[in-house]
C-alpha cells in the first residue's frame, strides 16, 4: 500500500462533499431492529439491495422474531427468498442463525465480532454491517463489491482479498469514519466508478486517483480506454476526453 493518510482523508473529504446529502439514510437496507439487519445482510450476498428489500416485508410479517424463524419449515422461507439466488443455502443460513440466536444468546444479536462469527452465513462484512449499522460500533469496515472495486481503483489497496483490503481500509483512516467510509465508497461505485464504464469525467477525487492516473493518457483511436488489467480482473474505462 503506498498512498498515505494525508491522501486518503483529502479523498475522503471529497467523497463526503458529493454524497453527504442530509436526511439521506445510512443504509441501503431497510431494517427496523438488529435481527432483521442481520437477516437481511445474510441474504444479500450475491445479489442487490433492492431484490432484498422487496421481500422483506414477506419474510418478516411470516418471522418477525428470532423465535419464530427458528423453527419455520425450510420449504417455507425457500420460496420466500427463492428470487435472491442462492436460497438452498441462504434459507439453511438464517434458519441456522435464528436458532443460534435462540440457543446460544437469548433470542438476542450478539454485539461482538467474535460471536457474530460463529453464526451460520455470517463473515467479517455481515459482521461489521451488523455491529455499525445495529449498534453504532465500528470494529471494522464492511468491504463488499463496490468497496473492494473503488480501493483498488483509487488506490488505497492493491489487494484483492477483502480480509486485506479491510486491513489497508483501517490503517489509512481514522477509526470514527470507518462507518461513513463503506457508505460513501458504496455511493460512489454506484454512481461514478461503476464497475464496466467508471465515469471518470464526473469523478472529483480524480487527480489522486492511481486507476485514472495509471490509464488515463492510453486513448485509442475510438476515444475510449482499454487498461490493462487492474487487480486481475479486466475493465473498461471510458475516456474523461471522450470525443
Ligand atoms: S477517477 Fe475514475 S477510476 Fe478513479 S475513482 Fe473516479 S471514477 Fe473511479
């Protein structure tokens, strides 16, 4: 990791500056207590907010508490969540969590990283969206796909696995924006560095960007940029001269 502090809190700022819209939520699930951010973080692996959001109603008016999603029967929730991909293992997942939480924590989330790690479905980014988004504690950064894409675009990680992307995460900046830095870096893979055409015209952190500094300058006769391979992974970057 070669960029520095000083760096990455000017890039922070910049990123602040666009998305901090007041009133705006925090989240981009839509959970009203600790249980239902865990469930719903467990099933959005491998698919969108939104497909998340739309059944969440379903699930929750059929299992509003812990008790009562420990002993639905798998074919129930499979159907329930069969539009989210995945829903074998992901029903297996929150049923076996929601007897966990029954069995072992009184019906109740855990607030550790430690204890949430022993929960079926539940990795280090389940674990720190749970902890920030329920609890307010920051123990970690939640790395899912757009954060993992913009570090490495930008610059503050060369790495590819999430476990070190997180660690690079939590030595550039201070521990009280970690929860700020997952929302922000989210916004803005959504919005700007998306993950087929980054528009790196519109990008304001750009002249501290490694990804539009490393490829900016390659245009090809069309106008567009072909980059060579960034973390391994072929992209395709449309030129900020785009003509
Ligand atoms: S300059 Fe381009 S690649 Fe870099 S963060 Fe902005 S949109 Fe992403």
């Amino acid at each position: 990791m070669s960029m520095d502090r000083e760096t990455a809190c000017r890039i922070y700022s910049l990123l602040l500056k666009k998305y901090d819209d007041p009133g705006s939520p925090r989240t981009f699930l839509e959970f009203e207590n600790p249980y239902q951010i865990l469930v719903l973080t467990i099933l959005s692996a491998q698919t969108t907010d939104r497909n998340v959001n739309a059944i969440r109603n379903e699930i929750f008016e059929r299992f509003p508490e812990p008790e009562d999603l420990a002993k639905a029967r798998t074919e129930e929730v499979e159907a329930i969540i069969r539009s989210l991909g995945f829903y074998h293992a992901k029903a297996s997942h929150i049923i076996g969590t929601a007897r966990s939480l029954v069995g072992r924590f009184g019906g109740r989330v855990p607030r550790t990283m430690e204890e949430l790690l022993t929960l079926p479905g539940v990795g280090r980014k389940t674990a720190n969206i749970v902890l920030n988004h329920a609890y307010g504690i920051d123990e970690g950064i939640a790395v899912d796909t757009h954060v993992r894409r913009v570090s490495g675009r930008i610059g503050f990680s060369s790495h590819p696995d999430p476990s070190r992307i997180e660690h690079d995460l939590m030595r550039l900046f201070p521990v009280e924006v970690w929860g700020n830095l997952n929302y922000l870096l989210i916004r803005h893979g959504r919005a700007v560095c998306t993950a087929r055409n980054p528009k790196c015209s519109e990008c304001p952190v750009r002249p501290d960007c490694a990804y539009y500094s490393l490829h900016s300058n390659c245009v090809e006769p069309r106008g567009s940029i072909r980059p060579r391979r960034a973390h391994g992974r072929p992209e395709t970057l449309q030129t900020h001269s785009s003509r």
